[in-house]
C-alpha cells in the first residue's frame, strides 16, 4: 500500500485554481520532489498534504487512511519548514522533546530517542544550545531532528535548502540526501531548485500552474521532457519552429536536420540542449551521421569545468553550446566553425496544446 | 556657516529637551519636598523644617486609607479582568481576518481617544438605567474599559512579530490549537502582555476622571479622595498622597523595565527584531 495517495486533488483560493485535478502516490521509503516555480502549487500540495489546508474536492490518503479532512495533528506527518521554524524559547531538546510529548511518547523514551536523533543529523552535544546561537545549517539539522523523532509516516521538506548560502548548500544536499536513506522515511521535497529536486529525489513530479506536467526520475525528465515548459524549467535548449516530416525536421529558417524515427508529422519544436551540441574547428571531424551546420563564434565564455559559445549560423540564427574543458577545443571568438548534432539528441515536441 | 547653523540647531534642541525635562521633574521634586514640610499650614516652598507628620496623618485618616485600599484593589481586580480580555481580543484580532475586523480594531482602541470625563459620564447614565448600583463593580468595569486598549495594543504589538510557521510547526508535531496557543504564542508574547498588564495597573491607579463618575460613599480610589479633599480639606496629604503614587508608578516603570525592557515597550511598541 502506498503510504501517500493523493487523488483528484483540487484546491481554490478566491476564483483561482492553485491545485488542479492533481493525483500521485508515494510508496514506501521513497523520496518524490514536487518540484515547479513559484506559483505552481507544490507549496499548497504539501499544505494540503500536512492539513493545513483542506481540500475542495478529491481525497487525501495517508497509509489507506483519508485524511482530507482530519486536522494537523490528527496526522501523522513531520514537516520542516522552510525557515525550521525552532521554537526560540526553547532549547535544541525541548525542540525535539515538544512532538514526542504532544504524541504521547513515554518520558522514560525521550532521552533515548533523542540521543538517535541527534546521532542521526550529527547534532550531539548541541542538546542545550538555543536556536539563536545555532547557524543556519545547524538550526536545519535540529527541524529534521524534530520531525524524526515522532517516526512519522511521511515526511514533508519545504524548500529544505534555500535559506543557506550557495555554498553550504551543496555539502548538505548530499548528507541530507544520507539522513533521508539511513532514516529510511518516505519524503516529499518541494522544491523551485531542479538541481535539489534531481540530486535527492528518486522520482520528480514537476508542476506548473496547480498541474502536474510530467513525472518520472531526474533523467527520464530531462532527457525525455513531456513538453516545452519541462524542458524549459530543467535544463536549457535551443528552440525553432518548423514542421516535421518523417525522419527530418525543417525549421522556419530552412535548415533541415535529422531527428532520427519520429512518429506523427506537422507543425512541432525542435529543442536541443547546449551540452549536447559539439563544436568542432573546421577540419576536424567527430560524430557519424550527425548533424553539421556551419557557423561562427560570435560570443564566448570561460567558464572554467565549461565553456559557453554562442555561435551564429548561417541563417543568422543564434546558438548557445556548452563545451566541456577539456584542453582539447580552441575555438575562438570570431572564429568559422560547425556543429554536430546528433539525431538522437534531438528533442521534438508537438504544439502545446 | 553651515556648521554654525548645524551647531545652534544642536544647542537650541538641548536646551528645549532640559527645560521640558526640568519643567517635569520640578513639581513634582517640589511636591516631594512639600509633603515634608514641618509647618502645620500650608505655606510658601520651601518648608522651613522636615517631619513626617503628613504622613502619619495620612495613615491615620480613614477617608484616605479607604480610598488607598480601594484602589489598590480596584487596580489589581481591573488589571487581571483587562489583561485576560485584552489578550483574548488581541489573539482574536492577529489570528483571524473577517470582514468587520478594522471596525472591531478600531472599536477596541477607541477609549484612548474618547476622552475619559465622556466614558464616565456615559457608563454612568448607562449602569444607573441598568441597575448597577455596586460602586466597586461599576469601578472595576470602567477602569476595564480604559485599561483594555494597553493591553491589546502591547499584546498586538508582540503577536505580530511572531512567525505563522511556529503555530503551525506545533500543529504537525501533534500540538492541538490551544495546546499550541497555551505552549508557543503565548510564552513568546509575554512581553507584550507583560507591558500591557503593567500599562493597565499604571492607568488604573492614575484615573480620576472616569473613577469621579463611579464612585459611591462606600467605593472611591484614592485618586478621588484626593479630588474632594482639594476641595474641602486643602493640606499637604494630598502632597504625601501624591509621593505615595509616584513610587507605586516608579516601581511599575522598573518592573516594566526589569521585564521588556523600558526602550521595547515605550520607543518601538514591542515590536520584535
């Protein structure tokens, strides 16, 4: 039995629909990302799913329970809140202590549980500090102690790693992602950050406009991307309009390119993603069977692991391209090259309906 | 000449802010002294020697012991009654929005606009059509209604600076509302209330102009027992009255100080970070 279901949820405010008809589950120990911009509803998905909010129509399912209707603490859910939310007259362990008493846990466990807990996020020996003296990252670690301890059945994250600075962000998404797999819980990320979505999440629901636009894992969606805003929202490529025809497709500025077996035929986009374009100096040869346009650099940047181009074609359409640094390319700013492309790393998308 | 004009300005806003300060402190420095004057009239300041003997008078008067007592127990009764109301009314005010919430803001806060001689006069009329004979019951509900508006503004104040997300964090850790009101809101209001309270018991025990209307024979404040004594028995125990209520509202202001800080509550209307 799944332990969330979420069914035919919607969700009104004023006229405006913020949750529309949306359904997934959640099974056991996984760990889903509602992942969207702002605006999109996971925000209100994950209130929906705490009881902050009721819904207006469908059901909410918690370990075959409905739970739609039932009041916060009728739940058992854990939730860390964007800014944690530490109670601030209280120390780290009466933090941690507050749910375990309010769920009825016998005094004789708490130091116990406490202690694992604090174990668990690293925080021992912090027990007696004030959420004050705590950093940013440190005051995270006791919110993710404080809803672990009840042991609830789901655990809701709510933008878990936007308020710390870019740096810090990085080294705790991947402990993060450690607690979540040795806790063994069942999560829900919400997230606008498609790289936190990706790096911790085993399946991604992205969302727009209170719609779920597409699910699957972080390469399932970034590879194969339902439609125009997906692509857009994770990752960058590079669009034209045209009409396909079999296994070719013609832009609006007349460049035909291969795009490999496509079924169906007519007006549609062609997307392809910079990283996937090879920009080779005239001369050199890489991909068989690749697309080849000739063009020039027209700007460049020195990214470091990754370099920019943006090469104007023939045509006088603009391309971005990422190279990675390998030593090995010299192409300069101002300089005639071409681009390979290969068919199967052609995106074609249908017009949005 | 720009320094010079800025330097005056400097000079002409210390000067004003001593002589507002001494304008204050002077009469009532003068009042203190008074009250220890050795003459047994009321004469020119300053006293030509120093007794106490006004205020053995005092505690030996039953007309102004009666009203000290009342007083303080009007104070204390009318500070409980405010700051449990006030409070209520407060959590109401920040916690819900629904249509007709400014006019209640605004009705709540009215009494510190309408002036008191009105409010007497009018709860007057009103308890004597409804039958409210009891002096002390008429006392404790006036003074209700001008003490509340301290004790939901500085209670307002406080909530406002309160994070939603800690009310709703105790609620997904299985806090129920009024668990989670009793064990997070209010512990992070309690300056807030504190101030309230403390304003509440200052202007309870200050008030003569609603207390005049409310009083019967039996339950007048000392405030009042001033007001007639001025009229018909003029001596220097209304001085010795007077230093006895300053030093109850310099305790209140240190207490104030010792639990929000005198700064958080009067410069910035408690308002948190």
């Amino acid at each position: 039995m799944p332990v969330l279901e979420f069914s035919n949820v919607n969700k009104r405010f004023g006229g405006e629909l913020a949750v529309d008809n949306v359904s997934f589950q959640v099974g056991e120990g996984r760990i889903v990302s509602l992942l969207g911009p702002s605006g999109c509803g996971k925000t209100t998905t994950l209130r929906l799913i705490a009881g902050f909010e009721q819904p207006d129509g469908g059901d909410i399912r918690i370990r075959g329970e409905s739970v739609a209707r039932k009041r916060p603490y009728e739940r058992n859910v854990g939730l860390v809140f964007q800014d944690y939310a530490l109670f601030p007259h209280m120390t780290v362990e009466a933090n941690i202590a507050f749910g375990m008493r309010e769920r009825g846990v016998p005094q004789s466990e708490f130091a116990e549980r406490t202690a694992k807990v604090l174990e668990l996020v690293k925080m021992q020996g912090l027990q007696r500090r004030n959420p004050h003296q705590l950093s940013g990252g440190q005051q995270q670690r006791v919110a993710l102690a404080r809803a672990l301890v009840t042991e609830p059945s789901l655990l809701l994250l709510d933008e878990p790693l936007s308020n710390l600075d870019a740096k810090l962000r990085e080294s705790l998404r991947i402990e993060l992602k450690q607690i979540l797999r040795s806790a063994g819980i069942t999560t829900i990320i919400v997230t606008h950050d498609q790289s936190e979505a990706m790096s911790m999440a085993d399946h991604i629901i992205v969302m727009s406009k209170g719609r779920v636009m597409q699910r699957g894992s972080a390469e399932e969606i970034y590879s194969t991307p339902a439609n125009r805003f997906v692509a857009d929202f994770i990752g960058q490529s590079n669009w034209f309009n045209g009409q396909l025809q079999g296994n070719r497709f013609v832009t609006d500025d007349g460049l035909t390119i291969a795009v490999g077996d496509r079924a169906g035929a007519g007006a549609a986009e062609l997307g392809i993603r910079p990283e996937r374009i090879a920009v080779r100096t005239n001369g050199t040869r890489g991909w068989d069977g690749a697309n080849v346009l000739g063009g020039k650099i027209e700007t460049t940047e020195y990214l470091g692991p990754t370099i920019h181009h943006w090469v104007r074609l023939q045509s006088g359409r603009t391309v971005h391209a990422i190279v990675q640094n390998d030593g090995q390319c010299f192409a300069r700013h101002g300089q005639d090259i071409h681009l390979e492309i290969r068919p199967e790393d052609c995106l074609v998308l249908g017009p949005e309906p | 000449m720009k320094r010079f004009t800025d330097s005056l300005l400097g000079l002409v806003v210390l000067g004003v802010s001593i002589i507002t300060v001494l304008f204050l402190v002077i009469p009532l420095l003068m009042a203190a002294v008074m009250s220890f004057d050795s003459r047994e009239y009321l004469g020119q300041f300053p006293p030509p020697g120093l007794s106490t003997r006004w205020y053995t008078s005092f505690f030996s008067d039953a007309y102004y012991l009666k009203g000290l007592k009342v007083s303080l127990l009007l104070a204390l009764t009318s500070t409980c009654l405010s700051t449990m109301v006030g409070v209520a009314a407060a959590f109401t005010l920040d916690r819900y929005r629904f249509p007709g919430r400014e006019v209640l803001s605004a009705f709540f806060l009215s009494p510190l606009i309408v002036p008191h001689v009105i409010i007497g006069f009018s709860l007057l009329l009103f308890f004597s059509s409804i039958g409210l004979l009891d002096g002390f019951v008429r006392l404790v509900l006036g003074h209700l209604i001008i003490t509340v508006p301290y004790v939901i503004r500085t209670t307002l104040a406080s909530l406002v600076g309160i994070r939603k997300s800690f009310m709703e964090a105790a609620l997904i850790l299985g806090a129920t509302e009024s668990r989670a009101m009793w064990k997070i809101t209010v512990p992070l209001a309690k300056t807030g209330i504190a101030a309230g309270a403390v304003f509440a018991l200052a202007y309870s025990l200050d008030d003569v102009s609603v207390s005049l209307f409310l009083t019967d024979p039996n339950f007048y404040t000392l405030p009042v027992a001033m007001t007639n004594m001025m009229r018909s028995q003029f001596d220097l125990r209304i001085a010795s009255a007077s230093v006895l209520l300053m030093i109850m509202t310099i305790v209140l202001i240190w207490l104030l100080d010792r639990i929000a800080g005198l700064d958080n509550v009067v410069g910035q209307g408690v308002y948190h970070k």
